[in-house]
C-alpha cells in the first residue's frame, strides 16, 4: 500500500510495514507558493498519480482544465505537477 502524508508540525509518521510505502509531502508549503492559499487537493492528487501509477499526471491535468478556468486552473496545474514531481524525486 500507499500512504500520502501532508507534512505537519511536531508529525509523527507511522511505522512503515513490508510492502508499504509511506512519503511525507509539504503539501501547505507546495500550495501556498502556487495557489497562494493552504489548499492541498491538486498537490495530493499529483503526488497520488506519481506514486501509484493508478492515474496520469495529464489526466489530473485534463480533468483541472475541465473544472477550473484561468489562474485558477494554471496554478492548481502547477501545484499537481509540483506535488508529482516531489514524489518522483523522493529520497524519504
């Protein structure tokens, strides 16, 4: 299994098991520098695809464009990319 954790003060991450993978995100910290607000969905989501495989970075894309419009679309993108990118280049 999978757990996603959003990085937080004094956190304390579980013990991971065999066959588990456990990785810790600064979600709030990823959301505020791209959406400007502590709002951590896009960046989880990205985070999720990259780390299961389960769904593509351009479907996350895609179905942000068909919700979202403008700067609001843009940077959920760019936060769901960030939160991608975090878990593929993670050394937790």
């Amino acid at each position: 299994g999978v757990a996603i954790i959003n990085e937080g003060e004094d956190m304390q991450v579980p013990k991971q098991k065999a066959r588990q993978k456990i990785y810790v995100i600064p979600g709030n910290k990823i959301a505020m520098e791209t959406i400007g607000r502590p709002l951590v969905n896009t960046v989880l989501i990205g985070a999720f695809a990259a780390a299961t495989g389960q769904v593509k970075l351009e479907d996350v894309i895609e179905a942000i464009k068909k919700r979202m419009k403008g700067k609001m679309a843009d940077t959920n993108i760019e936060a769901a990319k960030r939160g991608f990118d975090f878990i593929k280049n993670y050394k937790g």
